[in-house]
C-alpha cells in the first residue's frame, strides 16, 4: 500500500516538475529561437549587402569600360591587339585583380580573352547590351561576374560585342569578407571547399537555414542563378552571449527537474509518513474487525486530525466489541432456547435431528433408540396435567443422570416420546444398555399412587439399519410400536 501511494504521488510530482521544466523549456527556447533567428537574420543581410556592393562594384567597372567609344572604335571594329593590350587585357587584370576580362561580339567571335577560365559567354550576357550581373559555375570555381553591351560614350551606339569582367571567389576574397563582417565564410561548390577557418566546413542546419552549433551562430545561402543552385555560403558567427545564454536555459532547466524531483521525494515521504502510513494502519485494523477480531487498539503519532481519527476509531472498537459480546451471549441463549425442550430442560427434537446428521456426516456408527411412556394417558386423566408435566420433567431429569454424558444423550421428542442416541454402540450393545435402564426405571418410585409407569422402545442401527435419518426414525418407530403391541397382547 505504503509503495503503491509513494509510486503514484512520486510520479505525479514528476510529472508536474516535468512540465514545469518543460514550460520553462519551451519558454526559453522560444527566446533562444527568436534571438538566433534575429542574429541569423541579421549576419545573412550584412553578407547579402556585401555581396551585391561587389556586384555594384563590378557593373561600375564593366560599364566604365564597356561605353568608352575607344572601346568600340579600337578593340570591336579594328581590334587593335596593341591597344587592347595596354587598355584591357592584362591592363585590367593587374590594376583590378579580375581573373575573368572577355571582349567578345555578338557573333561569337572573342577579340580579347587573355588567360580568362574557360566559360559559355552566352549565358553571361544580356542580348539586349544591358548590365548583367551574377554568379557563374566553371570548372576553375564560382565566379562573380558582370557583363555589358559596348556602347559609345553617349550609349547610344551599339557595336554588337560584349565586354565581361569577373572574378574567382577564392579564399582570398573570403578573408576579405570575414574582415568586414567579423563572420567566418565557408564556399561549398561541387568541386571543392573554401573556408576562412579550417576548423569549419559545411554546417548541418535545417530547413530554417540558420541555426546554433558550438558557439556559432550558423547561416546557410544558396548560390542560385536560373533555376540551378551552384553552391552555398555557410556564415559562422561566434556568440559567447548566446552561448551564456543557452547554457543558463540547460541548467535552468535540468534544476527544475531535480528541485521538482526533490520536493516529489520530500512530499510523498511527509504523505506516507505523518497521513498514508497512520491511514494504511488504520486500514489493516478494519480489516481486523471485518474478520471478527476486536481485541486490539491502535496507538498512533502524527498530527491531531490522524491522531483524533485513532481515538474515535479505538472507542468505535469499544463499542462494537461489546455489542458483539452482547450479540454472542444472546445468540447463545438463542440456540440454546432453540435446541432445549421448555418443559424438561432436556435436548429437544430439532436438536436430536441436527445431532443425527452431523454424525452421519462424519461417519459414525451409532444407535437411535426411541422411547414411549406406558400408563402416561392415566395420569394426565386421572391426576391432571400438572402432575402428567411433572412426571415428564423427573424421567428425563432421570435419563440424564443414568446415560454418560460423553457419548449418550436423551432428548424429548414430543409428548411422551423420548429419543437415545447411543454413539459408537451397535444395535446388540444398544439393547444391553436399553435393558439395563428398562430394569432401573421399573425400580424409580416416580409417584405414590397406584399407577404404573413403564415405556416401549425400538432400536435402529447406523449404518447397519439405515444411511439416513429418516430411515433411523421409521425403523426405530416401528420396532418401539411393535413392543408396545406385543406388551398389550400378553396383558390381555
């Protein structure tokens, strides 16, 4: 009982410490979520805006280039390799740091490529001459490229070629970036990996794309021009506040659940000691009345209301005990009413009956001997009721003192009929017995007067006779009628 309300009480108290830790969980992850999602947010727009001030950049200086009439006059329509040389390529690949610097006409033919990555310049242009800008895949990396019509110097004059500037994003131009940002880069394309930190690669983020692992604050960015993702940017920020943050949300939490699974211990202790235990005891002394037994109190200590409760259940025991005392004197009396014959203080029929079948049921040999008063008519008639009564009352007052209380027993079995049970005595000892009382009863003066007093018999053995009751009773009453009748021929 006592481990039963301990398991329950336990688990209830965990249960709530659990979702007390839980809410408290929940609340602060909450804030956690919220504070990455707005640090997240925040290192992904400040890499986003560099990225497209490169881009600015690069359209500025492709545009600069590209609507120079020199440009078209010189470099598209003479394609003059000695002015290109000293104007474009390797001019602007040593003063601007640009790998990718292509001068090609709308028919495909390149005019100046220098040592530019192999690429497919369709894709990097606008048909139309206006500005492109973006990113490109080629075998050598990703390139952040611009692109622009050659135009006069009013923009007006198309000369159907194209001019291309672009650069590899190395780790270089990674470095660059983390100094701006105080953000850690990682580049992934299909080829290779370029990293500020070499500790850092690729981060496993959800779906979110941003996320919070080993004190970094983690950014996922897709490199995706068309409908084809090239690669990713992954931006690690250290955030040693975050991390505090999420350290104290950890313990926090774990001493939410260890002071409810503390108080839980406590509580149901302070429950099965001082209430439980002192109910549990009361609980087995009611067991103990149920099953009859009232002999002992209860003693015990906790506060006033268990302490009260025992007191008024020890005077209930009280009571009830002596309710069954008086319960039991008077059932005893009951069936002693009910088993003894009123007028002669002797067992009576019913008794003689129940006796009869408690020892067949135990198998018993024993012999039923039924008795009839002779001469009984005459003093009822003659002397009166009153001294018939009396007589009843001093022959069974006889039989009791001249029968052996172990193992015979009379009994009145209505009017002047008496029944013996004779126990472990066959039917030939039976008659033994019955003839030694017939002889002390013929010598018992019962009465002064001239009326003689005698009685008939028959005797029925068990089981030799008869297996059951009934059948005792017949054989018996029959035998005893049999005397009574062979009494009356030889008197006559």
């Amino acid at each position: 009982m006592k481990r039963k309300i301990f398991i329950i009480l336990f688990l209830t108290l965990i249960g709530f410490s659990s979702l007390t830790g839980y809410t408290i969980f929940s609340n602060t992850r909450k804030i956690l979520y919220e504070s990455i999602r707005s640090r997240a947010t925040s290192i992904k727009d400040g890499f986003l805006y560099l990225v497209a001030q490169e881009k600015v950049r690069l359209s500025h200086n492709v545009e600069d280039y590209a609507k120079w009439t020199e440009m078209g006059e010189k470099g598209v329509r003479e394609e003059d390799k000695e002015w290109l040389r000293e104007n474009l390529e390797p001019w602007v690949r040593q003063h601007f740091g640009y790998e990718l610097v292509i001068l090609v006409k709308s028919n495909g033919k390149v005019i100046s490529k220098g040592k530019s990555p192999e690429i497919s310049v369709e894709e990097l242009i606008n048909t139309d001459g206006t500005t492109k800008s973006g990113f490109y895949l080629c075998k050598d990396g990703l390139i952040l490229f611009s692109s622009s019509g050659v135009f006069d110097n009013d923009g007006i004059n198309f000369y159907n070629a194209y001019l291309i500037f672009g650069k590899l994003v190395t780790e270089e131009i990674l470095r660059s970036w983390k100094s701006v940002l105080q953000t850690d880069i990682v580049l992934s394309i299909p080829s290779r990996i370029y990293t500020t930190n070499p500790n850092l690669k690729e981060a496993n983020i959800g779906p979110e794309s941003y996320g919070y692992q080993s004190r970094y604050i983690t950014v996922s960015i897709p490199v995706i021009e068309g409908d084809r993702e090239l690669g990713r940017f992954y931006l690690y920020r250290e955030d040693n506040a975050l991390y505090n943050i999420y350290r104290s949300f950890i313990i926090s939490t774990v001493l939410s659940i260890v002071s409810g699974l503390l108080i839980a211990i406590i509580l149901a202790r302070f429950l099965i000691v001082r209430v439980f235990s002192p109910l549990d005891t009361l609980r087995k002394k009611v067991e103990d009345i149920s099953r009859g037994r009232y002999e002992t109190f209860i003693e015990i200590k906790g506060d006033e209301e268990v302490t009260g409760l025992a007191r008024s259940f020890n005077e209930m025991v009280s009571k009830i005990k002596e309710r069954e005392s008086a319960l039991e004197l008077a059932r005893l009396r009951a069936q002693e009413i009910s088993y003894t014959d009123e007028l002669t203080s002797i067992p009576n029929r019913r008794y003689m009956e129940e006796y009869i079948v408690q020892l067949i049921n135990s198998g018993k040999r024993f012999s039923l001997v039924f008795l009839d008063l002779d001469g009984f008519k005459k003093v009822n008639d003659i002397l009166g009721h009153q001294r018939g009564d009396e007589l009843l009352h001093n022959i069974a007052k006889w039989f009791k003192t001249n029968l052996r209380e172990t193992d015979m027993v009379v009994s009145r079995y209505g009017g002047d009929e008496f029944c013996l049970i004779l126990v472990g005595a066959d039917k030939k000892s039976s008659e033994r017995i019955v003839e030694r009382l017939y002889k002390r009863f013929h010598e018992e003066d019962f009465f002064t007067e001239e009326i003689p007093i005698s009685f008939s018999y028959g005797i029925a053995s068990y089981p030799d006779d008869a297996d059951n009751m009934y059948g005792l009773l017949n054989i018996a009453d029959r035998e005893m009628y049999k005397m009574k009748e062979a009494r009356k021929r030889s008197s006559a």
